[in-house]
C-alpha cells in the first residue's frame, strides 16, 4: 500500500504540471496571430451600388480589423476601380499599402486621424504599393509634405527599398514593431507587383496578381514563375486568407482561401499566344500582349480599309 504522503505528494506535482500546460496554452493563445474572421466577414457584404452615389459623402470606406488593421476601399462613385487599400500599424511604424485613384487631401486625413490615435505620426509612416499601375499610387502626392516614406514606382527603386538584391528571388520584411511584414516579388502582372504577408493577422495581401475576377498579364513567363512563388510562399506561411486590391462586382466576396493558388497555377499554365484566356472558379487569366496584338492588327486593317477606299474613290472622280 502507498503512504499517504507520497499519494499527496503525486496529487501536488499533477496539479503543478496541469497549471503549467494551462498556462502555456493560454500564453500561446494571447501571443498568436489574431483571429480576424469575423471583422473579415464585413468585406463579404455587398458594396454600394452606384444608385446609392448621391447620398456618398465619404470617398473611402473604412473597416477596421482590429484597433491597428484597416481595409480602406474607395467608393465606385469616386472611381470605378474602387481599390482597396490597407493600413498595418505597429508600435514602431505604419504601413500604408497602395494609395488608391485620388490625388487629394483626404487619405491623408484619415491615415492621420488613425495614426493620432497610436503614438505615431506621419514621420513613421511608409507608403507602398503591390505595383506601380495608377489606380494603386494616385493617392502618393497626398503624403507628399507629411513627412512619410513614399516607396517610388520603378522595379530599380522597389527593389532598393526592400533590399531585394536578386529580384524576383528572394523575400524582404519590415518589422512594423511587434508586427512583421513579409515581401514577395511577384512580377507578371505589373514588372514590379509584390505581395505582403502580415503575420499578426495572417493575411495575404495580393494586389491585383490574384483577385477573385480577371487578372491581367503583361510577361506571361514571369508571371508563371511568381505563382509557383507564391505557392511555395503560401506552403510555408500558411494565411489565413488572401485579399486583393479589387472587386469586380458588389456580390463577391473580396477573401480568397489559400488553396486557390493551385487554380490559378493552372490557368496560367493553360494560357498562351494562341489562346491568351483561360476560366477558373475563381479567376480568368488574360493574357494582354496576343490581345493587344489582335487588337493593333484589327485597327491597322481598319486603316487600310479606309485608304483603300479612299483612293478607290478618289480614282472614280477622276475618271
């Protein structure tokens, strides 16, 4: 028969070992990735239509996804490409990725205002964009006596910026203060289009390289060799979901699982000169340069056309 005070004596070091897993347990919860799915689950409801334009007041929507994670989506009554934009505020520094279509005062003051609420400013402030397109850097001129980093269009200064001295290979980061920002080169899209991966929230930010809709491509190979890049990315950071820098229409849902960038290796593998679209569950490739080519060719032949029967008839006059 045991003594009674070894049987204690197990009791205390099995209730000692039992608070100790309690604890880790609830340590790993308070330091882990916070769980944004429900504030995520606002983007999925519909956008407002252009009926509704007379009573916008605002040119950009905000959502918060915690008292530090912003989506920003400018109205379609603004501009019809209606970008989102995302502000990632850490206890250091912020982050401002894309500025949007307007070149005005008023993204500014909302940045401020979010900015004022945290003890920074302007000065710690970064702009950057997932590429240089215009509808994603607009906004540039808004920060331009602030203060802030503006992260300039060209691959040569995207590349310094980041420190990617082997672009397109490799992955840069940015620590925002307790918060890291990972960066992918994903040129194919844009020549200098990259993704961001925050790990606070654990969200996937794509720009237009991969958005629930039609994604052009302007160098078809580069843009292959970013998706298998991007795949093997998303393997080893496992997000949480992926938002891109539009919706094509209000009754999408702007999240994508990660698992759709299998798809979208699949179409890009399946596009060519020859037949530059390809259709997914979620995504329709388009391959620009055949089209551009079709479409110069088309108005070329429209040109002669024309001459030819300009002189046809110049021709029956004179005779």
């Amino acid at each position: 028969m045991q003594p009674e005070s070894d049987s204690r004596g197990v009791d205390s070091l099995m209730m000692i070992a039992l608070r100790w897993v309690v604890t880790l347990l609830l340590v790993s919860v308070a330091v882990g990735p916070l769980d944004v799915s429900a504030q995520l689950a606002v983007l999925d409801e519909p956008w407002l239509s252009p009926q509704s334009c007379d009573a916008i007041r605002d040119p950009i929507r905000i959502e918060p996804l915690d008292e530090v994670t912003f989506v920003l989506r400018e109205s379609p009554c603004v501009d019809r490409e209606a970008p989102f934009l995302f502000l990632l505020i850490g206890t250091e520094r912020a982050l401002l990725v894309d500025s949007g279509t307007q070149d005005g005062v008023f993204l500014a003051e909302v940045v401020g205002q979010k900015l004022a609420e945290t003890s920074l400013g302007f000065a710690d402030l970064t702009v950057a964009h997932t590429h240089s397109h215009l509808d994603h850097r607009s906004g540039d001129g808004t920060f331009a006596d602030t203060g802030a980093t503006v992260v300039g269009p060209t691959v040569e200064e995207v590349r310094e910026f980041w420190n990617l001295e082997a672009w397109p290979e490799g992955v840069a980061s940015l620590d925002l203060g307790d918060r890291l920002i990972e960066v992918l080169p994903i040129p194919g899209h844009n020549d200098n289009s990259i993704a961001l991966f925050d790990h606070r929230t654990r969200v996937l930010l794509s720009g237009d390289s991969m958005i629930r809709g039609k994604i052009n491509v302007t160098d078809l190979t580069a843009f292959r060799q970013s998706v298998a890049r991007l795949s093997r990315f998303i393997d080893g950071v496992h997000p949480r979901v992926i938002l891109g820098g539009h919706l094509e229409r209000d009754n999408l849902s702007l999240g994508l699982a990660p698992a759709t960038v299998e798809e979208l290796a699949v179409l890009s593998e399946r596009v060519s000169f020859v037949r530059p679209f390809a259709r997914g569950d979620h995504f329709t490739v388009v391959y620009l340069r055949p089209v551009l080519v079709a479409i110069g060719g088309g108005f070329l032949l429209l040109i002669g056309g024309l001459l030819r029967g300009l002189v046809v008839a110049v021709k029956r006059r004179r005779s």
